[in-house]
C-alpha cells in the first residue's frame, strides 16, 4: 500500500546556484537540471520524484554564467550525454577504477601542496583544476563588481521567499556553493535578516579548501561573524575523483558554525558515491547532470522534500 507523501505545509522552494563555465540559455539549462533532480529523487524515492515533478514551479535556476561569462554555451553538445545518463543506473567497472585511479590520487595530493602553497597552482597538472582556481580569483576579487552582481542574482529571489516564510532548500554546485555561501553570509551579517533557509546542499564543493575558504566573505572577522548564521542544515555531497571538492569534507572546517549555535547540522556524504557522466572527452565526475541522478543525491533531496 502506497503512502502519501508527506511535505511541509510551507511552500517548498529549491534554489539552484550552478558551477562555473559558460550554461546553455537558462530556459534550457533549467530543464535539463530538474529533469535530471526528478530522475535522482526517482531514484530513491519514485513518489516524492512524481509530487515534485508535477510541481515544476518549486525549482528555480540561479543563471548568473552568462553575466560572468558574457556568452552561453549550445544544449546541443551536452543533451545526448544527458539521455545517456537516464540510460543507464550506475559507473560500469571501468569507470570505478578511473575515478578511483592512481592517477587522481596522485592529482589529489598535488592540489593539496598547491591549496597549501598557492604559487604552485600554474604547475598543477590537471588543467580542469588549474583553470578552476586561476579563475574564480575575479569573483573573489570582485573585479568591476563581478562578484558582487553575481550575488544579487541569488539575493533578488532568495528575499522574496525568505521574506514570505517559504520552506527553502538552496543547491549549489561546484563555485555555485560558494556563492550561495556568500550569500547567506552577507544577508546575515550585511543585511541583518533574521529568516533562515531550511537546508543547504553542497555539491562538489571547493569550500573544504583552503584556497576557498581564505577568500570566503567573513574570512577575515572573528568569532561567530566568520559564518553566516541563517542556515538550518548543511548537506554536502562529494563523488569519488572528483578533484575540484579537493578536501570532500566540510563538516571539520565549518565546525564552529554547531559551536557557536548557527546551524543544527552539517554531514559529509562523502564515500563510495560515483558520478558517471561522460561526453566525448571521456568521463567527468564533476559534472552537476551526473550528480543530481545519482540516488544518494536523490535521497537528501526527497528526504528534505517530505519535510
């Protein structure tokens, strides 16, 4: 016997903030994200994936690429990978051992040194990550405003439905967690609202670093201003390889937040978790389509979703 799903009588609201890199039109991307949400919650939860399927209202794109990029790139190259991904229900042995190779690990260990020791990042020898760092320095400087403009995409709808009491779970992947991190500090400490989102989800997130964490608003005050204090809990999600989330966990350097009575919880989940989408240069475990069908996903996703 089927049981109803149970969701919060608040309004549920799902804010995604993606990773770097020219998107596809926001129209576009924004399909492609929640279909491939719906299929992850599917995943691990089919009557929650079909509620929030008929309620396509709820997720909302934060597209601020084209204003940073000042270009867009084509659907046409990703949407064959994309219905591949819906083909298939895990990473074939192969690609187990590609994301557990030597190789990354080898990788791993030299992005270390180079969070630690940031006049090595030109000689990292993963241009993917090379590039990741080198380019995110304009948002943290906040070259011509970049930074703070950016932001505001997030603001602008993250107000209003804090401003209405809706039931809000914001996703950010890859630098769109640190943006969205960004975020909420400055409503806090800047803007001094007092309304808290309901849970924040991570997904291969750079925050563990060093190189991030540094450069994060608030990085230089003390005590509780460090950490913005409007976030009910924080999940954050690594696959394994994936060398952007160098450090997967968060749930150490972000301690202080339970300390200090900011948040009610932080968890890592952090092992055995595979991202398989792949396109013609091979495979990619950092790619915001694998994670969102992976069923660990899926499962915080609809386990927030029935409140």
């Amino acid at each position: 016997m089927l049981t109803s799903v149970r969701v919060s009588p608040l309004p549920n609201r799902i804010l995604f903030v993606p990773g770097k890199n020219p998107k596809p039109s926001p129209a576009e991307h924004r399909e492609q994200l929640f279909r491939c949400l719906v299929r992850g919650v599917g995943r691990a939860d089919p009557e929650a994936a079909r509620d929030l399927a008929a309620r396509e209202e709820t997720f909302t794109l934060i597209p601020w690429n084209a204003l940073y990029y000042g270009t867009e790139k084509p659907l046409e190259s990703d949407l064959p990978w994309i219905d591949a991904l819906f083909a298939r229900t895990g990473p074939s042995e192969d690609e187990v051992r590609e994301a557990l190779s030597w190789r990354r690990k080898a990788a791993r260990v030299m992005v270390s040194v180079a969070d630690l020791l940031p006049f090595l990042i030109p000689l990292l020898p993963d241009p993917a990550v090379r590039g990741t760092i080198q380019e995110t320095e304009r948002y943290f400087s906040n070259f011509g405003g970049i930074g703070g403009r950016v932001r505001e995409r997030l603001k602008v709808p993250l107000r209003e439905m804090l401003a209405r009491g809706e039931r809000i779970l914001v996703v950010g992947h890859s630098m769109g967690s640190v943006i969205a991190y960004d975020v909420l500090w400055e409503l806090w400490h800047v803007e001094g609202r007092r309304e808290r989102i309901d849970a924040f989800l991570s997904l291969g997130s750079p925050l563990g670093m060093y190189f991030t964490q540094r450069r994060l608003l608030g990085a230089r005050e003390r005590g509780a201003r460090r950490y913005p204090g409007n976030i009910r809990r924080w999940f954050n999600v690594t696959a394994e390889g994936d060398l952007t989330a160098l450090d997967p966990t968060i749930a150490d350097d972000f301690a202080p937040m339970l300390a200090y009575g900011q948040i009610e919880k932080i968890v890592d989940v952090d092992s055995g978790i595979f991202n398989y989408f792949r396109n013609d240069e091979g495979l990619n475990v950092h790619r915001s389509y694998g994670y969102l069908v992976n069923p660990r996903v899926g499962e915080v996703i609809a386990k927030w979703w029935r409140g």
